[in-house]
C-alpha cells in the first residue's frame, strides 16, 4: 500500500512539473538577426547571428537575402537555457560567417521560421562596406559605435506634482569590457526625486548590435508649472580592448599562426577613456484647473484610494476613538495632506492632530505606497449615533479631473460618562440654620468616659506613609512605564521616516551650526559657509521629509508657503542660502564682522523656522 502511495505522489509531482514546463515554454518565441559589427572593410568578416527565443524544438530558419557577401560557413548551432528567479527562458542560435565582397551600404533581409503554425520574422539589419584599411592592426576602435548614453522621460507633459519616470540608460555593446564607471546624475531643479528600484541590466537590439544596458529609473515630481528643463546626464568609462601585439613575421608562422602567439603570449590591453553626455530635457508641466476643484482639496496628485475603520463601537462622553485612514495609491505619497472629517456641529466631537506613517509598497514602475493617519476624536454628546464621515480629494492626472472618496460614518453607542460630585468645603449660613434645627439620634446607647489618658500615646507614622518607602516602591513602576514610552518612541522612530526626519532636524542644524562655529574661529570662510549652507537646508529637507536634493530654494518656497510659513521669513531663508552659496565657492568670504553677522542670522532663522513648523 505505502509503494503504491509513493507511485501515485510520483507521478502526481511528474504531472505538475510537466504542466509548469508547458506553461513556461507555450509563450509565442521571436526570431532575431544581429551582427557583431555594422561598418566593416573588405578584409573584415561579419558574423551574422540567428536566434530563435523562447523554443529549441524548432526547424532552422530560413537564409535571409544577402547582397555583396558571400558565406563562407555555417551555421554554428548553440542552445541556451537560463533560470532567473525561478523563470525559465530557452533560445537557439545559428551562427553564419560571411565575407564582403562590394563596397557600399548593404540590407541583410528578414529570415523567417513556422513554429506551431506560426511564421515569425526577424527585422532586416543594414551594414557597411568602407574602403578603410587597417593599419598595421592598430586600427582605434568606433567608439561612438560601441558606447553611447541616453536620457528619457515617460512623458513630456504632465500637471504640477503628477509623478514623472526619468530614465537613463548606459549602452555599451556586449562582451565589451568597461570599467571605472563615473555617472553624474543630471539636475532636476524644481523636482522633488524618489528612487526607482535597483540599478537594471539587459540585453537590447539596436542596429543588428546587441548591447548590454544599464538603466537607472528615477520618480520626478514637479513642485511648479511652466517649462521646466532637466540638465544632461554625463558619463565616464575606461573601454579595455584587446589588441594584437606587433611582431615580425618569421618562418615559424608557418607552422604557428597568429591565434597561437595571440593565445599564448596574451594580447596587449589598451584602455579607452570615454567620456559621454545626453541631451537635456525640457518639460512642459500645467497647472491644476481651478474648475471643479472641491473645498476638501490639499494638493495630492495621483491615482489613491481610502479605507477608514475603528475598533470602537461603544464609548462614553469624552473616551477616546482612534479613527485609522489609510490612503493608498499611486503618487507622491509621503506629501499627502489628511483626510477631511465632516461635522454637522463642531461641538459634537472634539479632535486632536494625527499621526501618520508611511509605507512604500512598490518601486519598481512607479512609486506606489500607503499613507495612514492616527485620528483620535472624542464625543462630547450622548445622542450621536455614529462617527464623523471622512472625505478624501485629489488630482487624478490621467483623467484630467477632480476626486473625491467619501467613506459614510460608522455606528457608534455613546453613554453619559460618571459625573463628579462637587466636594462643599464651606455652607452657607441658611444651611447652617437648617442643620441646627435638625436633630438626628445618632445612637441609643452610652459611651463610655475614658478615664485612663496615660494609655493614649503617639503610634508614629505608618509605613505606608513614609515618603522614602513610597519612593523605592515606585521606582518600579516608574522603570516600567519609562521603558514603555522609550520602546514606544524608538519604534515610531525607525517606522516613521518623516517622523525621526522632523526629530532630528533641529539637533543636526545645531551642530552644523557649532562646526560653523569651529570654522569661523578658525578663519575658514569656504568651510564656515558651507557648513551654514547644509545647516539650513538639510534642516529643511529634514523637517519637510524631502530629499536632501529637492531642498533647492525654489521647492523650499513652495512647500514652507503650504505650511501657512510666514512670506518674510521664506525670502530671508531663500536670500540666505543664495548668499551663503555665492561666498562659499566664491573668494568674497567678508570679514570676521560680516562671518559672525552670518552665523547669528542662521542661527535666528533657524528658531523661527522651528516655531513655525513645529
């Protein structure tokens, strides 16, 4: 029985394997032709590569038409399996030699293969012929050909905060050995930035070539409207390219040709320095309408959704209800504003500021993430029945228009709450009166008279009256409820991003400040003023919870007028942090006088700062 129970699972797990091969191999295969060089000479030979993805079971394809060359041999078959993360992708390639034999600019047709009744064709490459000798196998390599950068948004308008992919991509053609890479990302002033995912590679066709390359993805939000330009990217690199060594021709090379002094002797290696450059990039970016925006609006952008739930169901006057609003979607969800609670009287419940986190779900295409918001309310009436309705507003920019998420109040009991007893310490003098006339028999029997006075004597005080044992036996629970609050406090500190940002601005700004300081004593105005510049704006970037590139003097306006800052105190900042970039990588430091004037400045703005923001 247990022999047959194990042929039975056997053949069970054969079964599912052969299902998941089916499903991972019954995808539509694509056919294409590469090269490994477009611009050859007439000694050269071209090496022309068919591959069949996606099927190995497949006849070989068709020859495509060839005019001026000839082919000397072939095919070379080669099959290929990789798994990658648990998918399995197969292919097949047919490797043909051929030898140019005309000068000029030449079409290597389609070449086609019938899979499953199924004709694919592959994309016809064109190639040239150049009547250039190599001289003495030294010949530079095209390094326009081999390496080239590019830079690329999804879209070239979008509105004010909509979310925009940036894209750059290193191509270098493949089996090419790079090294010493040096990327200088462009300049997305006016941006606020997010990272994409990680840095990706992969193979890509253009040409008949077949390039590696390399793409960094980045999430760009327009902080304001107009033409905005994003600078070039730039790129250095070191192409290490292997070269024959020059020698003399001897009477050995008949018996050992150039792949063996190649092979054994090594090949000379030369490092190309490149240097590449994209173009810029320029942005039209649009206002939000102002037709049809509702009074629930605060700014967000982007394509979100709402839940909203409590756990409180019945409560009395003045208990505390949390209230969780979670907003999820697609957007730049670390800027989100907190949902509107719709009241018919502001009496009824009172509110208090929410907390939030923060949590980025995707970064992969997009930034895509969830945002929820801690509301405690307290209900002041007995005759409410339900919680307050949560409304929701936002921008959807692939539609061009307005929405609002309404989530309908949730049932609530609310009971009258104990009510206190006022403790008379005084009577007025009719009570007096009245009491006075009142007599109430407290006992019908007789006490009697203590004679004996000595047997009185002071007990002292009660243990549990003494102030130093109270103290030890509240240690303890002191002890415990610190630890609480600590534990509680460095778990919202590493959950809550903007949360420790806030936390730890002033505390960085101080002590950028005091460097400014050290510098100042010692007469180092390129260091005092840089050490003022990253004081106020990391200080910002941190209590913004923006990134630290995105703190340019432009978003920086923007965002403090949200926050109802005061419009003197943002143009004193912006002129600061002009001025203090202007000295630091200028050779106009001032004198000791004017340095010290600076300092006291930052440090007065940034105590303002602090208690506008707080």
């Amino acid at each position: 029985m247990r022999k047959c129970f194990r042929l039975l699972s056997l053949w069970f797990g054969i079964m599912v394997l052969f299902a998941c091969s089916e499903k991972t191999f019954a995808q539509d295969i694509r056919l294409t032709a590469t090269v490994d060089q477009n611009i050859l000479t007439g000694n050269d030979r071209l090496e022309l590569t068919l591959t069949i993805h996606g099927a190995q079971d497949t006849q070989p394809p068709s020859f495509p038409g060839i005019e001026g060359f000839t082919l000397l041999f072939g095919p070379n078959i080669s099959a290929q399996t990789k798994i990658i993360n648990g998918d399995i992708s197969v292919s097949k390639g047919f490797t043909y030699v051929l030898q140019p034999v005309a000068k000029g600019k030449f079409t290597i047709g389609p070449s086609t293969v019938e899979y499953k009744g199924k004709v694919y064709s592959s994309q016809p490459v064109t190639v040239e012929v150049v009547d250039t000798p190599r001289a003495s196998g030294r010949q530079s390599p095209d390094l326009e050909k081999l390496v080239f950068v590019d830079l690329s948004t999804d879209k070239s308008e979008a509105y004010i905060y909509e979310q925009i992919v940036l894209s750059f991509k290193f191509y270098f053609q493949k089996g090419l050995p790079v090294g010493d890479i040096d990327y200088v990302a462009p300049v997305t002033k006016n941006f606020m930035e997010e990272k994409l995912g990680d840095q990706r590679q992969y193979e890509e066709i253009r040409d008949g070539i077949i390039y590696n390359v390399l793409e960094l993805r980045t999430a760009l939000f327009p902080m304001m409207s107009g033409e905005l330009v994003i600078s070039p990217a730039k790129l250095k690199c070191n192409l290490i390219i292997q070269q024959r060594r020059d020698r003399r021709v001897t009477p050995s090379d008949s018996l050992f040709g150039d792949a063996f002094f190649d092979d054994f002797f090594g090949r000379e290696q030369k490092r190309y320095p490149v240097e590449r450059a994209t173009g810029s990039i320029i942005l039209k970016i649009k206002s939000l309408p102002e037709e049809g925006k509702p009074k629930e609006f605060k700014g967000a952008v982007g394509t979100y959704n709402m839940e909203v739930t409590t756990k409180a169901q019945q409560v009395k006057v003045g208990d505390p209800i949390t209230l969780s609003i979670s907003v999820y979607g697609e957007g730049n969800i670390q800027t989100i504003s907190e949902p509107v609670l719709v009241m018919g009287n502001e009496n009824e419940f009172k509110l208090y500021p929410a907390e939030s986190s923060i949590q980025i779900t995707n970064r992969e295409e997009l930034i895509r993430g969830r945002k929820v918001f801690s509301k405690v309310i307290e209900p002041q009436m007995t005759y409410l029945k339900s919680t307050p309705a949560t409304v929701f507003s936002f921008f959807d920019p692939r539609a061009g228009q307005y929405k609002t998420i309404s989530k309908e109040p949730m049932p609530i009991i609310v009971e009258s709450g104990e009510q206190e007893v006022p403790i008379l310490l005084t009577t007025s003098q009719d009570k007096v009166a009245t009491a006075k006339q009142q007599v109430h028999i407290i006992t019908e029997d007789i006490s009697p008279i203590m004679v004996n006075l000595s047997s009185f004597r002071n007990q002292g005080n009660r243990v549990y009256k003494n102030p130093f044992i109270i103290t030890f036996l509240s240690i303890p629970a002191i002890l415990v409820a610190a630890a609480f609050l600590l534990n509680r406090r460095k778990l919202r500190l590493t959950s809550d991003i903007g949360y420790a940002r806030k936390r730890r601005a002033l505390v960085l700004a101080k002590k950028r400040l005091h460097e400014a300081q050290s510098a100042l004593n010692q007469n180092l105005p390129e260091e005092f003023y840089a050490c003022l510049s990253k004081a106020l704006s990391d200080y910002l970037a941190d209590k913004l919870n923006i990134s630290f590139a995105s703190a340019t003097e432009e978003n920086v306006g923007i965002l403090l007028r949200q926050r109802g800052v005061a419009d003197d105190i943002i143009k004193e900042f912006s002129n600061c942090l002009s001025d203090f970039d202007h000295r630091r990588f200028s050779n106009d430091g001032g004198s000791f006088d004017v340095m010290e004037h600076a300092l006291r400045l930052a440090k007065e703005l940034v105590t303002n700062m602090e208690k506008q923001l707080s």
